[in-house]
C-alpha cells in the first residue's frame, strides 16, 4: 500500500521536527538527490508497515528487514535507519490507534536516540549502532515490563520540557 499525500506530508513534518533528516542529511553531505531517494524508499517501506499494521499482521521480523533494507540501499548506519522508520511507525500508531488492535502495539520498537540510550545508560553514537546491539536493546527496553514504544516516552517528555510545555 503507498501512502498517501496527506499522509506523505504528515511525515515529512515529522521527520523535520524530529531532526531525523537534519542527522541523516549529514551523511549524505547535502546530496539532495540521495536524500530524495532516501524518502522514496522510507516511504515505500512504513506505507508497506502501516499497511501490514492496519490489516494486524505486523510482526517484528517486518520492522527489522524494512530497518535492513533502508539501511542498505540508502547506506546509512542501521541505527540511522531505526530511528526513521521507528518514529513513524510510532506516530502512526498514535493517529491511528483507536481502528488498531492491540496486539500490534507490542509489535512496535522503541526508536532509539541519544535521550533513549541516556537513559539507558548507552554512550553510543546511533551511526555506530549494528543490528545486534539494536537487538539487544530493544529486549532490554521489553524487559522492563511494558511495551517498548511506551519508553518512548522519555524522549517526548524530555523534548516537551525543552519547549517549556511541561
């Protein structure tokens, strides 16, 4: 399922506001048409994921072979590339989840970023972040006992406390 314009444009501001693109831009050093194919792709893949989501057949081997795959045709870190389609994947899941089942919310990821592994007590830079450290974090946000898109929440209240809203 492709996504639609309205949807596209939701998630370009979201992609802004979080500053994904400003660190991913980075490495393609202002390279306007590998940043553009970079949205292509990442849009192809969460309007595949929300698809998968609406229908309640996502699982979480959906999430880390679309993280793979981005990852590898855009050449960017697989840290990078879980921070894209996680936080997608994320609002997503909040615009839409009252038409959801709740089964998918445990399908979901944390998306990781600086505040995140903080938190957790990880100094590592996302760029440097393989498919098994990612792993290995992401079981230990769920053993925490709540599903990993709720510890998500460090970053939102951090970021609405910045902005002097909380």
């Amino acid at each position: 399922m492709s996504l639609t314009t309205e949807q596209k444009s939701v998630y370009l501001v979201i992609l802004n506001a979080t500053m994904i693109l400003r660190s991913i831009g980075k490495t393609f050093k202002s390279n306007r048409r590998k940043l553009k194919a970079f949205k292509k792709k990442l849009f192809k893949e969460v309007g595949n994921l929300t698809s998968r989501m609406e229908r309640n057949i996502l699982k979480e081997k959906d999430i880390i072979a679309s993280i793979e795959r981005i990852s590898k045709s855009s050449k960017i870190s697989f840290g990078q590339s879980q921070k894209a389609i996680n936080v997608l994947l994320k609002y997503h899941y909040y615009l839409y989840k009252r038409f959801l089942k709740n089964r998918v919310k445990a399908e979901l990821h944390c998306p990781l970023d600086s505040v995140i592994l903080d938190k957790l007590g990880i100094w590592e830079s996302l760029t440097k972040i393989g498919k098994e450290e990612y792993l290995l974090i992401q079981q230990t946000i769920l053993k925490k006992k709540f599903p990993r898109i709720n510890f998500d929440k460090q970053w939102d209240m951090q970021h609405l406390q910045d902005e002097g809203i909380l």
